[in-house]
C-alpha cells in the first residue's frame, strides 16, 4: 500500500527524470517558442500559450523584461545570432508601445498580444515594469558598446535629450519621477509601496546614471544617482523586519487584500536575484536576508505537505502563506510556484558565491530536482505544483517558470 501511495504522488512517473541540462534546451525552446508566436506582434511575449482557464495569452511588460534578460544573459554568453535578432525585435517592439496611449503611460502593466494596451479593469500602474525593462536594455547597450556600435545605443536605447525620444531614457525618466507613488505589486493584488518595485527601481536608476555618464549625459546621471540613493535610503529605513527579515509592502491603499498578514512573500526574494549582481544594499548573507530566507523557507516547507513527501528533494516554495489563488480560481489553496522554488535554488548560488560555503552547492541541485520531480518528465513546466499531489497545475508552459529555469543554469555557471 506505501508503493502504490508512493506512486501516487509521482508526477508522470513513467517518465525518467530530464538532466538539469537537458531541462536547459527544453526550456529555451519553449521561451523562444513563447517569444515568437505567429499571431503576436513580434518582439512581444505571451506569458502562458493558455487562452483559457487561465487567459494568459496576453504580454505583461514585467515577465518579458524578465525573459529578455535571460536572453541577454545567453548571448553574453553563446554569442548567438539568432537570439541577437530578438532582442533588437524586442527592443522594437518596446519603442512601440511605449508610445501608445494607454490609462497610465509606462506604467501599464499588461498588453493585447497586437502592442495595444489592455483596456479592462485590472491592478494598475505597476512601476516594476519599466525599471526592469531598463536594467535589461541596459546590460544590452553595455554588450553593443563593447561591440563597438555605440550609433545604435545613442539612436535606439540612450539618447540624452528631453523630452525623451529613447527606450531606456524614457524608462528611467518615469522611474526617476514616479518612484514616491504606490503602485500594484508583482502579482497584481495590492496597491502599496513595495519592496519589488523600490529595489528594481533603485537598480535602475543605479545603472542608468552610470550608462548616462558614460554616454556623455552628465546632468541626468546626477539625477538618477540622486534618486537611486534616495531610494536605498528609503528601503533600508522602512523594510527591515526584526521578526521575518524583509517585508513585503508597506502604506497599502485601502487595506490590500484583507487576508495577507503575515507580510512574509517570495517577492523580496525575487527582487534580490533580478537585481543581482548590481544592488549594492544587501548582500545575500547579511543579517536581513538570511532571517528572510530562513522565515520563508520553514513556513513553506511547513504549510506544504509535498515537501514533508519527499524531504529529500528542495523546498516547494510558494508566493506567500496566505495565497488563496491555486492558478484556476481565487477561492482555493495556493500552492508551491516553479519560479519561486527555483528563486530559493538561485539565491544559494549567490550566497555560494559570498561565502565558498560547498553546502550551498548541494542545496541549488535539491531545488532543482524538486522543479524537474514535479515537471512532466518531457520539459513542460506550467505555473505551479499542487501542494498535496505535486501534479503540475494553473497555465500551461509558463513562460515565467522556463525562464526561470534559464537563470538559475546560467547564474549557477551550469552551462
């Protein structure tokens, strides 16, 4: 009766378990595949192929900021052609909705898959995103200095004029002006002051100033820099927890969701690696985080009774202890997300990287084969796990979850 319960509990056990770098090619595939479907504008990402239950088929400008960072990540790296062609597709594509009206300018989070703004109700602005899309264009325009075709980076990702007429200028012009404003945090459900959202835009601005000097604008890299700083001085003052390390969100807009309590999210996680390794105000091992890391990890590796299944694999981590969304329906039990299970495995590689403690090194493969365990076997990977059968849930080939899986190999120096 233990086997056939055993089995029970294994996700597609036919199947034999993908090495992490076959894992790798599966899901670069996919978020090619995602990032460059026929009906869709090109250079836009649709966030899930799902057109229903859920309806992910729409572009939100956080994730595909996020998934083209990982792309730039691999071209510094393979030096690859073909992902090149993307990026400046991308880039193209960016330029274009920037400029389209939308109910709060840079601040939209999500677009129809034809660059159009969405025009439901929804959680907006969400200030993240344009932050991100900077500090990703900005690595890029690094890579194209050093290729030496600054004509590009001047036209196209920096020009330092007023008003802006360049995607990076106008991102950092919105950061730098909006960043004092309360916004929708990364999962869309309370309008606040949010960790995520301040240090991604600290970075940003951080990063901004340097490339502004560099390319000769003097007067705005003052300004970021000042901004920027402003920013640390305000995380530092306002985010740090005796009890749980780092909170999530402060000043919410009429209560938030009413249900979130504990403050304790992966976000502030999320928001160290996607910063990483340009934030300067934490480092992996300081005392805030390693409290907030451990906080995390013991709840989630409490509240989910598929990590007491199989302790020997990493800990399922999910959003935060109190999430009711189960990837159908608000009304359910969240359970454990493939990206931030494999956030907890790329934090380890960094704080690897801090202390050379080896123990760090067998603790980024347990997380890993937690994500390829409750995988499909054949590469898919959709939203989430469900908490008590470990089955894959919510929408299909999230483009989020494959990317995800990207970081943490080319972080963790895997390929």
């Amino acid at each position: 009766m233990k086997f056939v319960l055993s089995l029970f509990f294994l996700p597609a056990f036919a199947f034999a378990l993908p090495s992490k770098e076959v894992q790798f090619e599966l899901s670069l595939n996919k978020v090619i595949e995602n990032a460059t479907m026929p009906d869709v504008r090109p250079g836009m990402v649709v966030a899930s192929p799902s057109r229903s239950n859920p309806d992910y088929y729409f572009d939100w400008v956080r994730d595909t900021a996020l998934t083209y960072r990982a792309l730039v990540d691999y071209y510094e790296i393979k030096k690859d052609s073909k992902i090149k062609s993307m990026i400046f597709t991308w880039i193209k594509a960016e330029a274009y909705r920037q400029n389209q009206p939308t109910f709060t300018g840079l601040g939209e989070p999500k677009y129809f898959i034809d660059g159009s703004g969405y025009t439901g109700g929804w959680g907006r602005p969400q200030n993240d995103g344009p932050a991100l899309r900077a500090l990703t264009m900005i690595k890029f325009a690094r890579i194209l200095l050093k290729e030496g075709n600054q004509d590009y980076v001047l036209k196209n990702l920096y020009h330092g004029v007023i008003p802006a007429d360049s995607v990076i200028k106008k991102d950092l012009e919105y950061v730098a002006h909006h960043w004092r404003e309360t916004s929708f945090d990364l999962w869309e459900e309370e309008n606040g002051m949010h960790f995520y959202t301040l240090l991604s835009q600290h970075t940003a601005l951080q990063e901004g100033a340097k490339l502004a000097k560099e390319l000769g604008d003097i007067g705005a890299s003052d300004f970021y820099e000042m901004q920027s700083n402003l920013i640390a001085q305000f995380i530092k003052s306002q985010f740090i927890d005796s009890e749980i390390g780092i909170l999530t969100t402060i000043r919410r807009v009429n209560g938030g969701l009413g249900y979130k309590h504990s403050n304790l999210d992966v976000a502030p996680l999320l928001a160290l690696i996607h910063t990483s390794p340009y934030q300067k105000i934490f480092s992996m091992r300081s005392a805030p985080v390693r409290k907030y890391i451990e906080t995390l990890t013991n709840t989630f590796n409490n509240l989910y009774s598929i990590n007491k299944a199989y302790p020997g694999l990493g800990v399922g981590i999910g959003r935060y202890p109190e999430d009711r969304y189960d990837g159908y329906q608000t009304s359910g039990v969240g359970n454990p997300w493939f990206l931030s299970t494999l956030a907890l495995g790329e934090y380890y590689c960094h704080a690897r990287s801090e202390t050379k403690n080896l123990r760090y090194d067998e603790m980024v493969e347990k997380q890993i084969a937690r994500v390829l365990f409750h995988s499909d076997r054949t590469g898919s990977l959709s939203e989430q796990f469900n908490h008590q059968s470990g089955h894959m849930q919510g929408a299909r080939e999230l483009t989020w979850s494959h990317n995800s899986f990207l970081t943490i190999m080319m972080r963790c120096q895997f390929i």
